[in-house]
C-alpha cells in the first residue's frame, strides 16, 4: 500500500466568496505569508470530490480561520450543500479562532443555520482599501498562530552572495541592473497597486459587459424588424441596473495608497495615474448610463430614426464600446510599464485576467513598448472621438442630452419606489412641462436687479424672488440696495440683517415676515424693537405680511402683546426672540419680506 504523504501544516485558513472576496482573501494571503505566517488560500473551484476530506484537514491544522466576508456572503449559507457554510461549521466544531474580516456593504442576514449561528458573536475587524499596514498590523493582533522565522531566506541569500562572490560576478549587483519591484517595500507597493488595478479592471469589465449584453439586444431587435419592445426594455433595464449598482466607491484609491505612491523615492508609479484610473471608471459608467437610454429611445417605438439608420446608430456604439475597451487595457498596460521583474505579475497574468470578459488584456498582448502603447492610445481615443461626432449628426446633440436626461429622471423616479412604467409616465408627464418651466425661468430673469433700478423696484423684486425662492438673485438685490443706499444709517442696518435672513431662509424654511426698516419719529426710538428685526409672529400667531401683523393687532383683547422677531444671534445668524410690546409705543415703519397679501 502506497504510504500517504504527510499533510502540509499551515497557521491560518482563508475562507472566502469568489464574488466579491478574492482579491481580499489573495492580498491577505500575500501580506500574511511575508509576515511569515503559513496560509492556506482556500480556492473555490477546488471544492469539489474528495477535496472536502483534504479541506476539513488543513482546517483542524490550522490556528486561525479568517472569514472575508463581503456584501451578502453569508445569505447563501441557508443552502445545504453550501462551501463557506461547511467551512465555518467545521471551523467551529474544531473551535478554531474565528476572525470575520468584514468589507464595506456587508451585514449579518437576520437569521443564520442554526449551526453557524455563534458565527455571529465572533470579534472581526471592518476592512476596506487602507487595509495593507495598518490592517495588517491589527489583525496581528488577534492571530494565535506565531510566524515563522524566515531563517531560509537569509540562508539562500548568503549561499548566493558567496556564489556571486567566489564567482568574481560583482557586476550582477549593481543597482542600475535591479529589476523592479526589488526590494521588500517596492514588492509590497507593486501588490498594492496591483490589487487596486486589479478592483478597478474587474467592475469596469463588468460595466462594459452589461453595455455590450444591451447592444446585442439592440441589434437583434433592430435586424429582426418584429418583436416585442416590452422585451428590449426589459433586457436594457437588467444592463442598466448591473452598470448603475456598481460600487465604485469602494475601489477608489485610498489615502494611504496614494502617500505611499507618492511618497517614495524613485517610485516609478504616478499617484496621478491611479487617481486618473479610479475617474475615468466613474466617467464610463456615467457616460454608458446615457449611451443606453439614447440607443433604447433611438430604436424604440417613439424613435423618428429609420431602421437603417437605427442599426448603424448600434454599430456606431457597439464600435465605440470596442474602443473604450481597447483603451481601458492600453491604459493599465502604460500604468504597470515599470514592473520589469514578470514574476511580479505572475498571479496578474495568470490568474486574473483570464477571467476578464470584455476587456483585451491578456499576457500575450502586453507591451513593453511605451511609445507604441501611447500611439495606440491616441488612435483610439481619436476613433471615439469621430463616432460620436458621427452619432450625433445622426440624430442631434440635444436628442442625447434629452434622451439621458429623460433616463436619468426615470432612474430617480424608481429609486423613490415607482415601477420603471409609473416613472415612465411621470417622466413624460414633466417633459410636458418643460416648456413651462423655460418660460418661468424667462420670467425670472425679468426680476433681476438692474443698474437703473430704483429702492421700491428693487424692494418688489426682492419680495417676489423671495416668494419664488430664488434667494441667490434676491441677494443681488439686496447687493443693489447697498449701492443704492451708500451714507443711509437706517440702511447701514437693515441691510445686513436682509442679507441674513435671505442666508438662511432655504435652512430655515422662513421667507416671510415683516421687518423693522425705521422709526417713525427718529428723536423718539423703539427701545424694544432692533432696525433689521424681522417680525414672525404676534402672541404665537404666525405674520407672514404687514396685513396680517395688522390684523392680529387689530383683534387683541388688551393693550399689550407678544412679538416673535427674527434678530442677530451675535454669530452670523439668527435666533427667534420673543419682545414684550404695547398698543402705545413709539411706531416703526415696517416692510414686507415676499408678496404682501400672499402666503408663501
């Protein structure tokens, strides 16, 4: 009988969800093993057949069992049958030390197998795309496994020095015929970036791909001649969904990636580079968003476009998408240019981008060429360039805007809970209206303080584009005013008590009221009301105008009432004051803040 090997030992056990947890659990298991920890990277292509017994081994051998968890790892778990579940049991009948690394966007189901349950009361760490150093250095902390020391390295390194040296090969060692990355820092940064590259790539491949599963739909509805629209905007409405919920947030580069980038001497990578990469994700999602809406209206049943021209609008796109793609790979081909040392992307090469769906970057593409990669850049960017300008002399630049506008409303509409179909009717319902809405906007501008305006015409404006709102104009009348009223004292202190309350009235929610402009008899002053003091209320009752003041006054029973005014808080704003008044105190003149007679 053969004799059975003896299993490798390791200290930590990574346990993931290919969706969404691999390129943590991978950068973990690097980072870890150069701290000198043995780690085992569970792959979930392998759990398949007699794996179970080999996995369930290398489990009870380990210390620590490390849990990536990201958005909705756990909810398949309900399943029987289901890996990361047998993983967890197993790691909690053996009472291994337990550590979920949770990611930005996951949260316990609210109910677990009864089994893993106790899963749910482990201490885990929150990770996200700062994790590399400080990360690592916590979950240090709460690993029971002790690292191994590397004695071997340095072994083999001084075997090779004395080779080199016996050898008389001092010339290998200059640092001028150093491979890049070389040193231990420049090998944990390349990782860094590599990791980051690698976020950014997967989720612009996915966008893209749902774009290119749109198109298709497109071109078969359009070739076709029949066949049901309702089925093509179902289709788009998947495509739009996959590119619309894809985070991008959570890769964007982190703070501690870009000072360590930048901060590097000789670093041959460009904190610019990777912020550009992050950018232009967000800008292809944006601009794909709008692609597709304009493609769905173009070929749509209200399209005025006819069949031939529809499908060389698709085409048009579909070659556009072809493009962004070529340029999304010549872009991460310049940006990791200056790893010379292949070995550093061995893993890059070999595991990851063959699983890349639409984007053509493989390892028999790449170039070490920078100024054939630039050439090939510019060509592309110039080839979308010229479909664009051939799309839209095809159906008009404001046809696009309008048709990603219109898209964009929908989306807004569904997000508050409506069906695509009830968004879709509201969306027509307020195109309806746009003309409208260019006419208010017209009349708005009518009220615009003018240099020749005179103090009652600008104090009219004023009041109407407060009624209206549109307080950033009726600062502009009050900024007239002051020119207008230069050497005033009583304007000298109306004026910036106007222009707080206009500050403050879209937080406030109050644009109304009547405010103290003078006393009426300067020799005999009101000792209790401030020149600025804007009243809103009398004994409680709101007074949104002088009528209403009046009015209130008129019905009081006694000689004394309760004034609410708006005053100087001392701190750039302003606070309700109550003032205490009778019927026969000195009179002020009084103006209204919005349209007298009307409620705002």
């Amino acid at each position: 009988m053969e004799k059975r090997k003896k299993k490798k030992k390791y200290d930590i056990f990574i346990s993931y969800r290919r969706d969404g947890g691999e390129f943590t659990a991978k950068i973990l298991r690097d980072r870890l093993k150069e701290k000198g920890y043995r780690v085992f990277y569970d792959v979930e292509t392998l759990r398949s057949g007699d794996f179970n017994k080999d996995l369930y081994d290398v489990i009870d051998g380990c210390t620590d069992f490390l849990l990536v968890l990201s958005p909705k790892a756990l909810d398949r778990c309900v399943n029987e049958g289901d890996w990361v579940r047998y993983e967890v049991e197993r790691a909690l009948l053996k009472e291994k030390n337990i550590i979920p690394v949770m990611l930005k966007g996951f949260t316990f189901p609210e109910t677990l197998p009864p089994s893993i349950e106790p899963l749910r009361y482990k201490s885990g760490l929150e990770a996200n795309s700062q994790f590399f150093d400080a990360f690592i250095d916590t979950l240090q902390e709460y690993l029971r496994s002790v690292p191994q020391k590397r004695v071997f390295q340095w072994a083999a390194v001084a075997v090779l020095a004395a080779a080199v040296i016996g050898a008389g090969l001092f010339f290998l060692l200059r640092p001028g015929d150093t491979a890049f990355p070389h040193t231990s820092e420049e090998k944990s940064v390349t990782e860094e970036v590599l990791y980051y590259v690698e976020n950014n790539l997967t989720r612009l491949d996915m966008m893209l791909s749902a774009a290119n599963d749109a198109m298709e739909n497109a071109r078969r509805y359009v070739t076709a001649g029949t066949g049901a629209y309702s089925t093509l905007d179902a289709a788009f409405d998947v495509s739009m969904q996959s590119l619309e919920n894809c985070d991008l947030e959570t890769c964007a580069p982190s703070d501690g990636l870009i000072q360590r980038v930048g901060g590097l001497d000789d670093m041959p990578f460009s904190p610019a580079d990777l912020v550009g990469m992050h950018d232009a994700a967000v800008e292809s999602q944006r601009n794909w968003l709008g692609n597709l809406s304009h493609i769905l209206w173009a070929v749509g049943k209200d399209s005025y476009i006819a069949p031939d021209a529809q499908l060389a609008l698709v085409d048009n796109y579909q070659s556009l998408l072809e493009e962004e793609m070529k340029l999304n790979a010549l872009n991460v081909n310049e940006l990791l240019l200056p790893v010379t040392d292949r070995s550093a992307l061995d893993d890059f090469f070999n595991t990851y981008l063959p699983m890349l769906k639409s984007i053509p970057l493989s390892a028999s593409s790449w170039s070490t060429d920078l100024q054939a990669i630039l050439a090939d850049e510019e060509a592309s960017d110039n080839q979308q360039t010229q479909l664009l300008i051939a799309n839209s002399a095809m159906v008009g630049n404001m046809t696009m805007d309008n048709a990603a506008l219109r898209e964009s409303l929908i989306r807004t509409y569904e997000a508050l809970g409506l069906t695509r179909e009830q968004a879709q009717e509201q969306v027509e319902l307020w195109m309806e209206y746009v003309g409208l809405l260019a006419e208010y906007d017209g009349a708005i501008q009518q009220l615009r303080a003018e240099p020749d305006d005179g103090w009652d015409v600008l104090w009219i404006k004023l009041q109407s584009l407060m009624y209206d709102g549109e307080y950033g104009y009726a600062l502009e009348c009050v900024d007239a005013l002051d020119t207008l009223m230069a050497g005033d004292a009583d304007a000298a202190e109306y004026l910036p008590a106007l222009r707080r309350f206009i500050g403050s009235a879209e937080d406030t929610g109050v644009n109304y009221g009547v405010m103290v402009m003078a006393w009426e008899d300067p020799e005999h002053p009101n000792e209790v009301f401030q020149i600025g003091d804007v009243i809103i209320a009398v004994n409680g009752e709101p007074c949104r105008n002088y009528q209403e003041y009046n009015d209130l006054k008129q019905a009081l029973d006694g000689d004394t009432f309760t004034v609410t005014v708006l005053r100087d808080d001392g701190r750039g704003g302003l606070a309700p004051v109550d003032l205490a008044l009778d019927k026969d105190m000195p009179r002020v003149y009084l103006n209204d803040m919005t349209l007298a007679g009307e409620e705002p």
